[in-house]
C-alpha cells in the first residue's frame, strides 16, 4: 500500500481559506533587543512567522519577517508588535531568491 502524502499548501490554497501571507521589516529598539518577541508574537497569535534577513546590533535590531494566517490574526500581531515599541513596515521591494 502507498504511503500517505501531505497535501503542501499553495498560494491558491491559501487565499482560498482566508489565509494571507505579508513580509514586514520590523526595528526593534535596543530595549528590546533581548526580548523572544517573534516566539511570544507566535504564542499570542495563531500565525507562522518566517525570518527572511535580520540583523542585530547593541543599537538596533532589524529583521524581515513573512507571516503567513487569517488577515485579522496578522493586523492584531502588527498592533501589538507596534503597542510594544516594534516600528513595522511593510517590504515593498520584491527580493530575488536564490
């Protein structure tokens, strides 16, 4: 008998179920540097986050996040992340993967 296959989501699938997915440049404060808010923000909310660039100094931390989930899920996120003292922008510019 053949083993099972998972069924792999696409876009398509995603935009079906109310889903959506968003790449945001986040700044962090030094204040907050230390702090685990990607793994608090994935506690909080039901969505998947995805580091695409990050860089941290003593003065500043810069990550570029994709999150993928219901559009009302990601914008309670984003307020939060904004309520905290994250500066959140969305990505404009379409990066070329390898």
């Amino acid at each position: 008998m053949p083993a099972k296959t998972k069924k792999v989501s696409t876009k398509k699938d995603t935009a079906a179920n109310g889903n959506q997915q968003i790449r945001l440049w986040l700044m962090y404060p030094p204040k907050l540097i230390k702090e685990p808010l990607l793994w608090q923000l994935t506690r909080k909310f039901p969505i998947v986050t995805n580091i695409r660039q990050a860089s941290v100094t003593d003065e500043i931390g810069i990550v570029s996040l994709e999150i993928d989930g219901k559009r009302s899920d990601i914008k309670a996120a984003i307020q939060w992340l904004e309520k905290i003292g994250v500066s959140v922008e969305p990505v404009e510019i379409n990066v070329i993967e390898s």
